[in-house]
C-alpha cells in the first residue's frame, strides 16, 4: 500500500509543472505526437474506397478504364465522322451509309446471300445419337464467336429459326435435316474454330456422344440460301 | 504537465491548421505514431517504476521514430513494403501491450 501511494506520489510530482530543459523537449515531443495522430485522423480522402485497394487492382482497374476509353474514342470518332460526312451534305455518302447498314442487316435477317471466310463443319451421327440442343448449341457457339450468317442442312439460321428433334434426324424451322449434319458459317474461321474446340465444348460433347465432329475452315465460301424478305 | 500541454497543444494544432501530408511521407505516418506511442508508453512505465530519464525517453522517442520509418523504407525499397508495415506495428503493438499491462500491475495492482 505504502509503496503504491509512494508512486502515485511521484507520478503526480512527475506531472507537476516544472518548466526545465527536458521537460520543454518532453513537450515538443507530445506536441508532434498530438500533431501526427490529429493529421493522420483528419486526412482527407481516408473514406475513399481506392486508399486501401491494393496496388494490383487499382492497375486493374486503371488498365479496364483506359481500354474502356480507348473502345469510347474510338467509337466517338467513328460518329463524329459519319455526323460530319452526313451533314457535308452529299446525297451519295448518305445513300452509301444506308446502304451499308441495309447490307449489314441483310445479311443478320439472312434475305441476302453471303460470301466470305468461314468455317464448314460436319457432324456424322449413323447411330442417331445427336439432338437437336447440340445442334442448337453449335449454333450458339457459332454466333457468340460472331459468325455473320449461318447454314444447317439446307436452312439459313436466322433469328426466327427453330430446331426440333424429328425421326431419323432433326428439324430446322420445320425440313428435316438427316445425318450428317453440314453446318456452314460466316465469320472469322480462327475464332469460330477455337470457340468449337473448346474443351467441353460442342465438339468435345458431339465426340463424347459417340458421334464424329470435322470442321475445316475456308477462305472463301458462299451461303446462298436465303429466306424470302417478309414486309411485317 | 507539460507533455500534456504539448499534446493538447499539438492536437489543437492539427485540427486548425489541418496539414497537407506529401506523399512520399504518408506511408511512414502510421508507424510513426505506433513508434512514437511505444516511446510513450514506455516512458510511462519507467515513471510508474521511478526510473524515468528525460533523456532516455527523448533519445528512444526519436529514435523509435527513426528507426521505424527507416525499417518500412527499406521494406518499400525491397518490394515487401506492405508486410514490412504490418510487423512493424506488429511488434511495436506488442510492446504496448506489454508496457500497458506493466503499467496498470502498478497502478491498480491487478
């Protein structure tokens, strides 16, 4: 007891004022201390979500906004010319520009042939194995690698095509397709390719059904099916 | 008494004149305090035990300061600057725990 009043004693001694060389020094030191902590609690920005990101990911993110930008411009810079072209004024730019944008829907709604690089692939099912989801899945596969037209049997692959399953092979918008299938599409023969092998993609399915896959790309290649052009 | 002036004085400071930290020093500001609080809690300790030295105390609370900053420069420079910070403080936070318990088996004898 004695003991812990004699140190309370002190520590209240110590305290006192004593205005001494030390003492000063002591001070300055709590001084920048204070100084340091109110700075470091009232920094500005300390409620910004960045300040604590890691290095990694703020380049991440940084590297994403800068391609996004990139994309922006130059889709910004493509308009602004069309603008400036269309507003020049000559008849024969605007008719061009609609006319470019009438092919390219054509060829999307299938009422016009199509010719280019693409890809033919062929699937042989003798054992009837194959239905018409895997189909459907080429399909798909087909059109997220941005194939521009797209053939099954005979039939154009347009927005309103359907498949169904059908005895002795499948159905496409409703004419039976029989084994092998020949599916033909319009695109970048490297990506389509890359985006069927896959693994565990549509060739990898079609193969592991017991069917066999071919697909060989071509430089030049015709789709000539069309649909007839409805006014609706 | 003083060192409590001080640190009114300082936080009072802060708080009006509100600072704009460079750069380059904000990374070594946290360890800075972490630093500078062991130093104190220190002090505090050695003046419970009456074995406080002004000296002592300015001369391990500068060099805390020092040395601190120095160990997470050379962590930056190094490229393990973030793991140098955490045990930095890491440590430092332990001798606060420790001094802290030293201080209050003195003070409240528990």
């Amino acid at each position: 007891m004695t003991m812990d009043t004699d140190s309370r004693r002190s520590l209240l001694s110590q305290l006192a004022f004593h205005p001494n060389r030390p003492h000063l020094l002591i001070g300055v030191l709590f001084l920048v201390l204070g100084l340091l902590v109110t700075i470091a609690i009232l920094r500005p920005g300390t409620d910004e979500p960045w300040r604590t990101a890691r290095t990694e990911d703020l380049v991440q993110i940084l590297d994403d906004l800068g391609a996004r930008q990139d994309r922006l411009e130059a889709e910004s810079a493509r308009l602004t010319a069309l603008e400036r072209d269309l507003e020049a004024g000559s008849q024969a730019q605007a008719i061009a520009e609609a006319q470019r944008r009438l092919t390219a829907l054509q060829v999307l709604a299938g009422t016009t042939p199509v010719s280019g690089p693409g890809v033919q692939i062929t699937i042989s099912d003798p054992t009837g194995v194959i239905e018409a989801p895997t189909i459907l899945d080429a399909i798909q596969e087909l059109r997220d690698a941005g194939a521009e037209a797209i053939q099954v049997g005979t039939e154009r692959v347009v927005v309103d095509t359907w498949l169904a399953n059908d005895p002795g092979g499948i159905s496409v918008s409703g004419t039976p397709v029989a084994s092998p299938y020949r599916i033909l599409a319009i695109g970048d023969p490297e990506t389509m390719l890359s985006a069927l092998n896959i693994p565990g993609g549509v060739a990898d399915s079609v193969r592991t059904r017991g069917a066999e896959f071919a697909a060989s790309q071509a430089q030049e290649m015709t789709i000539s099916v069309t649909v007839p052009e409805t006014a609706s | 008494m003083i060192a409590i002036i001080g640190l009114l004085v300082g936080i009072a400071l802060g708080v009006l004149w509100s600072p704009v930290v460079p750069i380059w020093l904000e990374p070594y500001l946290p360890i800075a305090i972490v630093a500078a609080l062991d130093a104190v809690f220190g002090g505090f300790r050695a003046l419970m035990e009456k074995r406080f030295d002004d000296r002592i105390f300015v001369v391990s609370f500068l060099s805390n300061v020092v040395i601190a900053a120095f160990l997470v420069f050379l962590g930056d420079q190094l490229g393990v600057g973030a793991q140098m910070s955490t045990g930095v403080v890491v440590v430092l936070a332990m001798r606060i725990f420790a001094n802290a318990a030293a201080i209050r088996r003195i003070l409240f004898r528990a």
